[in-house]
C-alpha cells in the first residue's frame, strides 16, 4: 500500500532530497553552467547549461533549492524571480538554435511573488515560457524531483513528457494554500493533500504525468546510485525515441499532450 498524500508532501520537501545540481553532476558528463538571463540579473534558484548524456550534447535547467539556511537564502528557497525563467528560456531558445533536447528539473514551491518579481513581469516571464515551450522545435522532458508548484513550476514542465519522483508532488498550489482558501484553515493541510490528488502514482493514474521513477522497492528504499542510473537510463531511451520522430509530429505530440486536458 502507497503512503498517504500528506506523508509525501514532507518527503517531497525533505532538505536531504538530490537537488537538480546533484542530478547535473550524476547523470551527465561535463556539465558547463550558464549564468544570466541578459536582461537584468542572475537569478540563483534557476541553473542550467550544457552537458553529455551518453556522448550527446543536452540542455539542463533546473530549480535549485539549499540543504540549509545560507545556501537557501542564496537560492531563494527555490523560488525563481522573473529573471530565472528568463534566463532558462535563453538556454531553451539556444537549445532550439544548435538542435540539443532540452531536460527540466523541477522543485519548487512556486515563483517568487515579492514586490520586485512582480514589477519585472513575473506573469509575462511564466506565460512567455509557456508560449515558447509548446513550439520549441526540440524534444524537451520534464521531471518533477520535489516539490512542483503552480505556474512557477509548470513554467519548465510543459513538455514532450513529464515525469515524477515516486516521492514528489505536483499541484496548483500547496495543501497549506488549498485548506487556507476552502476551509479558512491553513491547519488542515494533512487533510487538504489526501483530497487533492497532487502525488506522483494519482497524477499517473489520471494521465497527467507519463513516468513515476521509483525511490523504493517492496516498501524499501533505492539507494540514490541507483535511483540516478535508472532516471538515466530512461533519459537515454526516451529521448533516442523522441529524436527519431520528425518535427511536426513531435510538436503535434506536444500540442496534443496538453490539449487531451
């Protein structure tokens, strides 16, 4: 029997959890960090650059979160400013340019929504991200690895397909959001999260997500090694297949995918 929703909300949050730069450093070879979105700043909580997978050259962008207090408050406690999302649709726009598929890791409470965010256009930069993305002419996969929150984490997650850790959630909002609007009771969290559907094998079932990537078997844990050889593995095949398909049936794909909703 699976865990209980509210149960896999804390592990989706746990600080010990590999972070997308832990999966950068694990799963590809070389990786070269960009930093920048050429417009206003660099924007921490989002990473990204080039790599191998399998001798090939990718596109990796991800959310950063900190394991603890110093290294979040550099990273913004994974909460990306408009900037980030600018400057991961400078990395996809370059990916689009030299025909590399472009990988997403994503873990975050939601965008940033301070003062500053706002009056640099945090709405457009996730809406222009949506744009982008559903015609990049590129296999793009998406892979939910924590937390994966409202527009600020559909943001990197339109993609050819989306995948989730076993021990990952996807929402609009957090169960803490969800219980404050409809109960009035930010308290009833743990009841909110068991209602919402929000977990990796719900979210399969209803044909939201394409893969769950196991973190346990027979109720025991992976270990991380081999939880990143099989996300690698998976990697390798599915984009050797997504590769091989001519464009417009890759973007008909893409556009159909969501459509379907």
């Amino acid at each position: 029997m699976g865990r209980p929703a509210h149960e896999i909300v804390q592990l989706a949050r746990a600080k010990e959890r590999l972070t997308a730069l832990d999966y950068f450093e694990r799963i590809f070879d070389n990786y070269q960090e960009f930093h920048g979105d050429r417009l206003f700043a660099d924007d921490e909580a989002v990473v990204g650059g080039v790599a191998l997978l399998d001798d090939k050259p990718v596109t990796v962008i991800g959310i950063q979160k900190g394991r603890n207090l110093p290294e979040n408050l550099k990273r913004n406690f994974g909460s990306p400013h408009p900037e980030g999302y600018r400057k991961a649709l400078r990395l996809m726009k370059q990916a689009e340019k030299f025909n590399r598929p472009v990988i997403t890791f994503v873990n975050t409470a939601g965008a940033f929504c301070g003062i500053g965010a706002e009056e640099r256009g945090e709405g457009e930069a996730i809406a222009r991200n949506l744009l982008e993305m559903s015609d990049l002419k590129v296999p793009i996969i998406a892979i939910i690895i924590g937390e994966g929150g409202s527009g600020g984490a559909l943001a990197l997650a339109l993609g050819d397909e989306v995948w989730m850790m076993e021990h990952s959630i996807y929402a609009v909002l957090s169960p803490e959001g969800f219980a404050s609007i409809l109960w009035k009771d930010g308290s009833r969290a743990k009841e909110a999260a068991d209602l919402m559907k929000i977990t990796a094998q719900e979210l399969k079932e209803l044909g939201i997500v394409e893969r769950v990537i196991p973190e346990t078997f027979r109720g025991e844990p992976l270990s991380e090694a081999a939880i990143v050889k099989r996300m690698k593995s998976d990697l390798v095949r599915k984009l050797k297949e997504l590769s091989a398909k001519e464009l417009p049936e890759l973007l008909e794909g893409r556009y159909q995918r969501f459509r379907k909703y």
